[in-house]
C-alpha cells in the first residue's frame, strides 16, 4: 500500500529495493509471534543465568541487555535485527558460565528465540 511517500510492504515473501535511492530507509519489524517467542526466551534465560556459574558482574550485564530488549519490544515498531544481536549477546554472556549443562541450555534457548529474526 501507498501513505505519501511511504509505501508499506506487508506480508511479501521477497521484493527488490533499489541500492542507492535517495532517502530510502527499510524498517522490518518484528510481528507478534516473534516478539512472544523472544519474550519466552528472556523468561528462560533470567530463571537459568545465575545457575550456569557466571559472574555477579556478567548476570547485571545480562539484566540490561535483557531490559534493553524489553525496551524494544515497547517501541512502535520492534527491530528484529536490533533484538537478535542482543540475543547475541546474551549468548556470549552465559558462555562465561562454568556450569556447562546449564550454558548448553541457555544458548539453545536463545537459539530458538531469535532463529526467526
């Protein structure tokens, strides 16, 4: 659909966009299923990070990165790129655990969170 200069690609398996457009920006969004699926895995994550041994220091920096994306699921249309290199770093975060059962774990579930974005 059209809105002024805006056009709003909606539910389109693929289309071109041209290199080198002047003002040409490309939003993607992430849908409600998505967004459920990664709020899931931040509910995991926060209930295992502390038992796969990190720091005092790496589950603060967890927390943040966590409310980071909360915070981006609160804006009008969530980045789904924003919100996996987050996941990212949660990842590399809970890789610092010394419980590796629970590191395994953590970094499945972070897998499956943001595997759509």
């Amino acid at each position: 659909s059209r809105s002024g200069d805006i056009y709003n690609i909606n539910n389109h398996g693929a289309f071109n966009w041209a290199m080198n457009s002047p003002n040409a920006q490309l939003n993607i969004s992430m849908t409600q299923e998505e967004v459920t699926c990664v709020r899931e895995m931040l509910d995991s994550y926060r209930a295992m990070i502390v038992s796969a041994g990190v720091s005092d220091e790496v589950a603060a920096d967890a927390d943040i990165i966590a409310a980071e994306i909360e915070d981006e699921f609160s804006s009008a249309a969530p980045e789904g790129g924003k919100v996996k290199a987050l996941g990212e770093k949660l990842g590399e975060l809970a890789a610092t655990g010394t419980v590796t059962a629970i590191v395994n774990a953590l970094n499945a579930v972070i897998q499956q969170g943001i595997a759509g974005l």
